[in-house]
C-alpha cells in the first residue's frame, strides 16, 4: 500500500508533462500557422577565401542539369545544395532557361567571385538528371570531395544512354504506331504511322546538318506525316488516315517543355517559364503549319479530307486501347534517354492515365478536366515515388502524360480551318492546348500535394527557402 501513492504520483506528473508538451506543439503550430513571414536564414560568418573549383562544378553540375531537361527549380535547387557542400559564402545563383550565374562574397574585404555559362545546346538526356542527383546528395551529405566531385561529373558526362542510338530514333515511330493503335488504327496504319514518322525524324535530322532553325524542321516532319495521311484518303480508307496522323503529331508533341514551363510558372521562376512557354509554341506553331499546309493543298486538289471520319477518344476500356496507352508512355521514356528501371514505372503510368481519363469521360466530365483529374493522380503517385528513392521526377511523369497529349484535336482543328469550318476550327486547336495545359498542370499539382505532406523540404533548403511559397498576395 505504501508504494501506490509514489506510482499514483508517477502518472500524474508523466500526464501532467504530456499535457504540457502537447500545449507547447499546439502553440507553436499556431504560431506556425499565423505567422505570415517565413523565418529568416541566419547569416553565415563570411570567409577569407572562396576556391575557383567549387564555383566551376556549381557551374558544370547546373549547365549539365538544364541541357538535360531538368526543370528551374530543381537546378536552382541543386546548385545551392553544391554550394553549402563546398562552403561557398553568401553564395547565389541565378538560372534561366540560355544561362546560369554563380556569385560568392566572402566579405572582410575580399573580392567576390563570379561565374557564368550559356545554356547554348539542350537535349533531352534523363539518364543523366538521376546520376547528377546522386552526385549532389552524396555531396551534400559529406561523401565526395571537391576532386572526386569533378571526377565523376567527367564521368556523367562522357557517359553513354542506357540504349543505343538506333533504339531511340526508331522508339519514335513506335510512339506514332502506339498512338495510331490508341486511335483505333490496325496493324498496318500502325506500320504505315511507324514509317512516316521515321522518314518525317531523318528529314528534320538532314535539315538540321544543314543548319535549317528547328521550326522548319517541326514543319516538314509533321508535314511529312500528314502527307502519309492524305496519301490514303486519297487512295479510298479516310479512316485509317486519321490514325496515322495522330500517331504522327504524337511523337512530335513538346511534352517535355510543356511540363516543364509550367512548373517554372507555378515555382515563382517567371523568366524561364515565359521562354518555355514561348519554345512550347512554336513547336504546336510548327506542327500546325506542316498539318495545315499539307491539308490545304490535299483539299485543293480535290482529295476528299473532312472531319467525319476522324477518330474520337475511346469511351470503352478496350485491353488493347490500354497496352497501347502503356507502350506510348515506354517508348517516349526511351526517346528521352530515361533509365531502364524508369520504362516499368512509366508504362504503369501511362496506362493508368488512360483509364483514369476514359472513366472520367463515361462519367460525362468535359475532355479538359477529365485531363486534369488524371493527370493530377498519376502526378501524386509519380512524385510519391521519386521522392521515396530520391530521384528526380521527370522521367516519372513526361513519359506518362504521352497518351493524352491532343494529336487528333490538332488534326481535326486543321481539317476543319481548311474545309470552310474557320470559327469550329480555331475552337478545336484552343482545345487541343487547352488539353496539353491541363496535362502539366495537372502533373506539378500532384507534386504540390506530395509536397504538402512530406517531412522535411526540398533538399537541404527547407520549406521557406522556397520562392513560390512565400505569400505576396499579389504585391
């Protein structure tokens, strides 16, 4: 009996001091909550010296990052984490779209160092975004020498795709035949969609030897592509025509920077984000104006080109609308230089895309939220996953939105623009972006929800060192 008031005694205090940490967490989430401003960075006692080597592999380590296709912030974002690694003071970066700066100030009256770069070759290398990150973690967390650091960046950029070149040209006709097998094409549309968007990729390859500007490359490719399709109206299967050009314009559709531009809106990176989206442009400018050329002088020379035999999204789970739908979101991962073990993930994307859409459109929900709703799903799962083997996005989430990018909607709009439909037309082609907006949209709004409730913030930085989270409301 003697010892029951001692142990009596011990739960009320442990409640007691329960109850006071709990009122302590509640209050400073309150704090949290109704605090406007986000908490100030302490300053970092400046130093005597800065080393030239750690602002060049800030420097290399971004520029290799933005001409491989990653997105402002995540170069930002990785640069910065560079920086604190190798003790760079007061340092800051500054990336847009052609160039990158980087500035140290070591303060006690030594001068700064300043670097830069132009961003002046971009192509699309995903294998190479995972190997950079790495690269930077490890940095980050203490693992890497500033030698070996620029060790293995020689390393990661000498370094080979994970497929051989052939592979990746030829995955672009197979992204025309998946589509026109999407569209409801057999397998000879599909094969006569493969070979038209080879003979389409190797013309614009021969213009670019020649240095003719990328847009007139876009031109004929998908000038070459509709030709394909005039070709069989005018031999007697309109049908099939539709599909081919579908499968056509869908290899040529800038999704990568489509995503990318929004993303850099939505992250608070206006400048890069107004040059994406102006690059996004021109290239649906060039389709348009291939697909609008050819249809203009197929009509003129009486070939029987309308829009009732134009294919219309699927409103049924068909099996092979789905495989379909999974060999798009591969192929594209392949013609974007992705690593392997991402062909799995991204085909299980851009199957579940499909259905999530086709369900959306058999609830009678309009083609542009239907887009959004599924795209913002699979964007949540993609993102899940990168975070969770810390690897970057973007090879999750281009390869998956590929099935519903707008082929046939900027086909139709051409047809209609050409065959006395001028006002229809102009509202199909608003569709077909409207589509590809919601797509990206919908894909970094899926990340803004893995961001919500993730742990720690991006990188090393933090929650508040975020640009886009700070609360301007308008200002």
């Amino acid at each position: 009996m003697g010892s029951l008031p001692v142990k009596i005694g011990y739960k009320a205090g442990r409640g007691t001091g329960g109850g006071m940490r709990a009122a302590e967490r509640l209050r400073r989430t309150w704090q949290v909550l109704m605090d406007g401003a986000p908490p100030e960075p302490p300053e970092e006692e400046p130093g005597e010296t800065v080393d030239p080597r750690a602002i060049d592999l800030v420097l290399r380590v971004g520029e290799l990052l933005l001409a491989s296709g990653e997105t402002t912030e995540r170069v930002n974002e990785a640069m910065l984490s560079l920086a604190v690694a190798y003790e760079l003071p007061r340092c800051e970066v500054q990336v847009t779209l052609t160039s990158l700066l980087v500035s140290a100030h070591p303060g006690k009256g030594a001068s700064p160092m300043t670097g830069s770069r132009a961003i002046r070759r971009r192509t699309p290398a995903y294998w190479r975004l995972t190997a950079l990150h790495q690269l930077v973690q490890d940095a980050s967390i203490g693992m890497l020498e500033l030698d070996d650091a620029h060790e293995r960046l020689g390393k990661i950029k000498a370094g080979r795709p994970p497929y051989p070149a052939w592979l990746m040209v030829v995955s672009l006709g197979l992204i025309a035949a998946s589509g026109s097998v999407l569209s409801g094409g057999g397998p000879l549309v599909a094969t006569t969609a493969f070979f038209a968007t080879l003979l389409g990729d190797r013309t614009a390859a021969a213009l670019a030897r020649r240095g003719i500007a990328e847009f007139f490359q876009l031109t004929v490719a998908a000038g070459i592509g509709a030709g394909a399709a005039a070709l069989v109206v005018a031999l007697g299967n309109p049908k099939d025509a539709a599909t081919i050009v579908t499968g056509a314009i869908l290899a040529l559709l800038p999704g990568r920077p489509l995503v990318a531009s929004i993303q850099d809106g939505i992250t608070g990176d206006l400048v890069s984000a107004g040059a994406r989206v102006l690059e996004v442009f021109f290239m649906i400018a060039a389709i348009v104006a291939g697909l609008g050329a050819v249809v203009y002088i197929g009509v003129t020379l009486h070939v029987p080109i309308d829009v009732s035999h134009l294919p219309t999204p699927a409103a049924e789970l068909r099996p092979v609308a789905v495989i379909a739908a999974a060999a798009i979101s591969v192929t594209f991962a392949i013609s974007l230089a992705a690593p392997r073990y991402v062909l799995t993930a991204a085909g299980l994307g851009g199957g579940l895309i499909w259905v999530l859409f086709v369900l959306a459109r058999l609830w009678n929900v309009p083609p542009v939220l239907a887009a959004a709703v599924a795209a913002t799903i699979v964007g949540v799962a993609a993102n899940w996953l990168a975070r969770r083997n810390r690897q970057p996005v973007m090879p999750y989430v281009v390869p998956a939105i590929g099935p519903l990018l707008p082929g046939t909607a900027l086909y139709r709009g051409m047809v209609e623009l050409n065959t006395g439909s001028p006002n229809t037309g102009v509202l199909s082609l608003i569709g077909a972006v409207s589509v590809a907006l919601a797509l990206a949209a919908g894909v970094n709004l899926g990340g803004e929800f893995v961001r919500a409730f993730q742990r720690v913030g991006l990188g090393a930085s933090g929650r508040w060192a975020r640009p886009a989270a700070r609360r301007t409301r308008g200002f």
